[in-house]
C-alpha cells in the first residue's frame, strides 16, 4: 500500500543517515587509533633516551663515588672542578721557591680534602637528582604510553560495535530498496 511504501521510504532515508554518521565515526576512531600509536612511538624513542641518559649520569655517579682524594690525578680533578697540586708543589712557595712550614702544608692540604669532599658531594647530589628527574619524566612516558594503549583498545572496541551497527543498516538498506523496486501494485 501507500502508506507502506512511504513508510519505507522513511526508514530507508533514516538509515542512510544513520549510515552516513557511522562511517564518520568509524573515520574518526581510525584517525584517532593512527594518532595514538604514532605518539606510543614517539614515546618509545623518549623513553630510549631517557634509559641512555640514565645509564650515563649513573656512570657519572660511579665514577664520583669512586674518586678518592689520596689518588687523584690532574686529570680527575679538572672533571670534578677542584684544585689540585701535586704534593711535592705543596712543600714550596709559589712565589719565592722556599720551602713552607709543616703547618702551612698540612693546612693546604686539609683545604684541598675539603674541598675535594665538597664537590664530591655535590657531583653525586647533582647526578642523584638527574637521576630523579629523569625517573620522574620516564614514569610520565610510561603512563601516557599506557593512557594511549587503553585509548586504542577503546576505540577499536567502538569502531568494532559502529561496523557491525553499519553492516546491519547497509543489509536492510538492502532489502528496503529491493522491496521499493518491485513494481507498484495497481488495484484491478
């Protein structure tokens, strides 16, 4: 009848909207999935940064709890910033070559201890908070690696739910537009 045929008429032009929006949606959980996982990527080259640099303030740190005044040389007192004098330099006056009293080279020599274990202390103070910003900035990766992981599982959990919503319109799509090409029946 009419009143039929206009009916399916209607709930044809219903579906193709209904259609048309899920395919937008569909799109846009797509583009949404390609956008997480280029940034868990992203994420992945952070955090293998942050392990080297980890690696690398951590040697840092080994090597300044390692350094003993006793054994320093030029060489790991220039890394650490702090004076060094050879200790035969020590027994004589920088500037009229005479032999210094005992008491003024024990002095010099407790001033470059002191030194010496200062800026030992502040190395390692130093590379133990690298250590923990670079902790902290590696969490944070690791939780929006985690966040865009749980993102994607959801998204792919609703384009599933939108393509098969969109499979059951575009089947009785089918069938309306194949009932609406049979010719009308005209009353005798």
């Amino acid at each position: 009848s009419g009143a039929d045929r206009t009916n399916l008429i209607e709930k044809k032009a219903e579906l193709e909207n209904e259609g048309c929006a899920l395919e937008q949606k569909i799109e846009l959980h797509k583009s949404a999935i390609e956008h997480c996982k280029q940034k868990i990527e992203t994420n992945k080259a952070k955090r293998e940064k942050l392990l080297a640099e980890w690696r690398e303030i951590n040697e840092t740190k080994a090597a300044q709890i390692s350094l003993q005044f006793d054994k320093l040389d030029k060489t790991k007192a220039s890394q650490l910033g702090v004076e060094f004098i050879e200790s035969d330099e020590i027994l004589f006056c920088p500037t009229c070559g005479q032999e210094l009293p005992e008491e003024d080279k024990e002095n010099k020599l407790m001033d470059m201890r002191q030194n010496f274990e200062k800026r030992k202390q502040q190395a390692i103070s130093w590379a133990e908070q690298k250590l923990e910003e670079n902790k902290r900035e590696g969490l944070k990766v690791k939780e929006d690696t985690e966040m865009m992981e749980k993102v994607i599982e959801n998204r792919e959990i609703d384009m599933q739910k939108a393509e098969q919503r969109l499979s059951e319109i575009n089947k009785r799509y089918a069938e309306i537009e194949e009932i609406l090409s049979k010719p009308i029946e005209q009353p005798d």
